[in-house]
C-alpha cells in the first residue's frame, strides 16, 4: 500500500537517493559503482539483499557498511554477465551467411590475409568460442591460408580465467546443435571442454573498457578489427558511459568494419551515427558523414 500513494516521479527520487546512498557506501572499498544504471543497480541490490537475508535497503546498507566482504560480493555481482553460445541465432545466422564469408571474400584480394576480432565482454567465452566455430567452419579449401585472431576482453578475471579454460555444463550447450558439439568440444564426464585447435585463435586478457590509458587490448597493438561484438553490455550503464564505450570501440574499427550490440541495445547505437546493416540483426557500421 506505500508504494500505492507514490507518483511515479516520487519513486524515482527515492531509488535514486537510495542510490546515492549505496555509491557513497561502495566507495569505503574504492567501488566505484556510479557509472551503472539505476535499474541494473537496484535489480543487483535487490538479489543481494534477498540472498543475505536482509529485510530492506537500510537492514542491508548496513551490513555492507560493517563487512568488507559483502562490499566485495556485491562488487563482483555487478561484473558476473551472464552468456550462452549463439545467443542471439538472428545475429549469429547473419554473422554466418553474410558478414563473416565478405570479409573472408575481402581478404583473399587483401595484403592483410588476418581477420581481427574483438569479443569486448566475453564473460566466460561462449561469444568468443561461438565466433571461432563460424570462422572456422567457413575457412575450408584456400580460405584455410586466411588466418584469424579473435581478441576477447572483460574486465573480471575470474570470467576471463573461466574462459580460457574453456569447461562447461551439458546444460551450457543447449544451443549447440550435435555436430558443432563432436567438433568443438571433448567431453569429461559430465563437462565438456573447447578443444585446443579453437582456442589457438583466441586471446583472452582482462580489459578495462573505460581506461582511459587504453584504446584497444593491448595484445592486439593497434586494434583495426574488421568485427567487435559488444552485445548485452551498454544496457548496464548511464547513457553517458554507453558513449565512452561506444566511442572507444568505434575507434578501433577498421574501414567499413561491423559493430555488435544486443537485441535491447540497438536503439542506443542508432542514436550514436551508426546504421544497422540488416533489420533486427543488432549488426552496425558507421554512418558515413557527409
């Protein structure tokens, strides 16, 4: 009945006093969780506080206050993405038909033979591994002299160090279908494990994409990719930090080169100079300026 007898723009200004209050508690542990949107805020904060068992906000402001550790917990909530292989099948189905065979036709007439790649939140890999399994299963007769590299970056070194290892469910696999299962992957009891000619392609690193030090992950010297897939990223941020990261990446475009977001991100990148290449499939480039 409380939030009954609340207008809209009251509730708003209470979250985000609330807020406020829960940056100014963050910051005690160097936590700077002021760039985050409200929204994925107060979803994080409500988990925590059901998991520790706090009755409200303020039973839970308070235990962050006296316990370090919950101010870590709460820290690494906020920086745990979740993934699946071939999330989202439109942009992957186009990834596979259309973009990925014209830079493969691009490079055979090209003096640069490599393909650059860019996973910019790869959480614990499936969208790096994922992007391999089309490269590779389009690289066949010739296009096998075509190399790639795919760089893939987050900026939490536990997801980044789950990647490399590559290890997953059988449940983690369901939108894999049984052949790209038997190829990709060996199976350990009940795991199963990218096999080691996938992950030769693959550089995992962990990378701060507001760094305001680095344009691009430092393994990849100059950046230039031909694709970087940012997909279910922005939508965790303050518009004003979605355009530095927006920015950022655009940078390390190459000429003509793709730009991937979410199927909820797209609106964002329309309102930043970029056109989406075919409807619905959350694949940018650069408008052209005139």
């Amino acid at each position: 009945m409380y939030y009954l007898n609340k207008t809209k723009e009251e509730l708003i200004n209470e979250l985000q006093e609330s807020q406020q209050e829960l940056i100014s508690i963050m910051a005690l542990s160097g936590n700077d969780i002021s760039k985050y949107d409200i929204t994925f805020l107060n979803k994080s904060l409500q988990k925590r506080i059901t998991e520790t068992h706090c009755s409200a906000d303020g039973e839970y402001y308070s235990l962050l206050e006296l316990n370090n550790n919950e101010r870590d917990l709460f820290a690494d909530s906020l920086h745990n993405s979740y993934n699946e292989f071939f999330r989202n099948p439109l942009t992957f189905a186009v990834l596979e038909r259309i973009i990925l065979p014209s830079l493969l036709l691009k490079k055979k007439t090209s003096k640069n033979k490599e393909i650059r790649i860019w996973s910019a939140a790869c959480a614990a890999g499936q969208e790096a591994y994922s992007t391999a399994m089309l490269v590779e299963e389009l690289r066949n007769g010739n296009d096998k002299k075509l190399n790639y590299r795919i760089f893939a970056t987050d900026q939490c070194d536990l997801q980044v160090n789950e990647a490399r290892k590559g290890i997953y469910s059988a449940a983690a696999l369901n939108n894999l279908n049984l052949k790209r299962v038997k190829q990709w992957f060996t199976k350990h009891g009940d795991t199963y494990t990218i096999k080691p000619e996938l992950q030769e392609h693959i550089d995992f690193s962990v990378f701060d994409l507001f760094s305001e030090h680095l344009s691009a992950p430092p393994a990849s010297i100059f950046g230039d990719f031909d694709l970087v897939i940012c997909a279910n990223l922005l939508f965790y941020y303050k518009p004003e930090f979605q355009k530095v990261i927006i920015e950022k990446v655009g940078k390390c475009l190459a000429n003509n080169g793709y730009l991937v977001v979410g199927e909820t991100e797209r609106d964002i990148l329309m309102k930043h100079n970029y056109i989406e290449v075919f409807q619905q499939s959350g694949i940018f480039q650069k408008l052209a300026r005139g």
